[in-house]
C-alpha cells in the first residue's frame, strides 16, 4: 500500500518514470495533509482552559478532521487504480469489430471512473477546507499559523484534482455524465477560492 510507504518512498516514486503514483496522488496526500493539520490544531486547542468554551466543538471537528484524513489517504490508492483501469482499456485488442465496441465501451467506462474519484477527492478537500474556518475562528492562537496551511493545502488538493476531472471528462461521450460532474466540480473551485482568501486573512490577522 503507497499509504504505508515511507515518505521518502513516495517522493521518489513519485519522481520516476513511473506513471503512478502521479498528480491525483499527491493532490489526496496534500488534501490529508490539510486535514492532519486542522487535527493538528484541535489536538492543541482541546483541553486548554483558556478555550474550554469550544472544547466539544473542537472534538467534533477532531473527529471529522480524522475521518476526512483517512479518506484522503486512502484516495491516493483509488488514483492509482482508476488510472490502471483506463490503461487497461486501452491496451485491450482492437481488431475486429466486436473488440473494437468493447474496447470503446470500458474506455468509456474507465474514464467515468477515473473523473469520479478525483471530483471526490475535490469534494472531501471542500470539507477540509470547511473545517479550517473553524479552527482559524476559535483554534489555540500558538498554533493558529497551522490552520492558514491547513486552508493552503485543502486548496491546493481541491484544485490539483480539479485538472484530473477536466482531462478525464474532456474525453467522455456522454455528456450529459461529463457536463454534470464538471459543473459541480466548478461550483466546488468557486466556492473554495473565495473561502480559502478570506480564512488565510483570518489568520494571517491573528499572527
């Protein structure tokens, strides 16, 4: 599993030649690296008394920060698959006819796939980002430097997965499927973008 890979691993993997792990991996680890972070500032704000007014609305973000961190993480393997699906699909033969049909049918199919996984890496990074405001507003202020790049990285995530929706659904037939995932995709970017400005202010106010 990539997920249990020493770090140094990873980036060297991710350098090589190798087609994955790629773009859609490292958008999933620097998404569960935003959501490690906000835990991060839960973690050092629950139990304090200076903030006990927000104790359980600090455990409940911890929880939720965790549960996204763990299904950013595990996206790094659904990428890799995905991508391994539509690899095999075009390598399949396409001599006759019949084979051609088939070949065209689990392209189509791959690609469908390889568009929803990252839209919901994008959609948890949406979360992520979600979760900032919330430490940003009310996190331990000796840690508060930490919710700013939380919010960084969930963006970054969200917009690197982006690129992996708009190429894989560019080659979709149906575009009914394509146009629908691509105008959630968007609403999800112009949201973000305008949340992502206003909690780094919030922070960056506070240092």
């Amino acid at each position: 599993m990539i997920k249990d890979q020493p770090i140094q691993q990873f980036l060297d993997e991710l350098a090589s030649k190798a087609p994955t792990p790629g773009g859609g991996g490292a958008a999933a680890i620097m998404g569960a690296m935003g959501a490690a972070l906000v835990s991060m500032v839960c973690n050092l704000t629950i139990g304090k008394e200076k903030y006990a007014a927000v104790e359980e609305e600090m455990k409940q973000t911890l929880e939720q920060a965790e549960a996204l961190r763990e299904t950013l993480t595990d996206m790094i393997r659904q990428d890799v698959e995905v991508f391994d699906q539509v690899m095999g699909a075009y390598g399949m033969p396409k001599e006759t006819d019949e084979q051609k049909a088939a070949r065209s049918e689990a392209i189509q199919q791959a690609l469908k796939a390889a568009t929803d996984v990252p839209l919901a890496c994008a959609r948890a990074c949406a979360e992520v980002i979600d979760l900032s405001r919330v430490v940003a507003d009310k996190g331990n202020l000796n840690v508060i430097s930490d919710a700013g790049v939380a919010v960084l990285a969930a963006h970054a995530a969200l917009r690197s997965a982006a690129l992996n929706v708009y190429i894989n659904a560019g080659s979709i037939k149906d575009r009914e499927f394509a146009d629908s995932r691509v105008a959630e995709l968007e609403k999800l970017l112009a949201d973000a973008g305008t949340k992502t400005e206003s909690i780094y202010e919030t922070v960056k106010g506070k240092l």
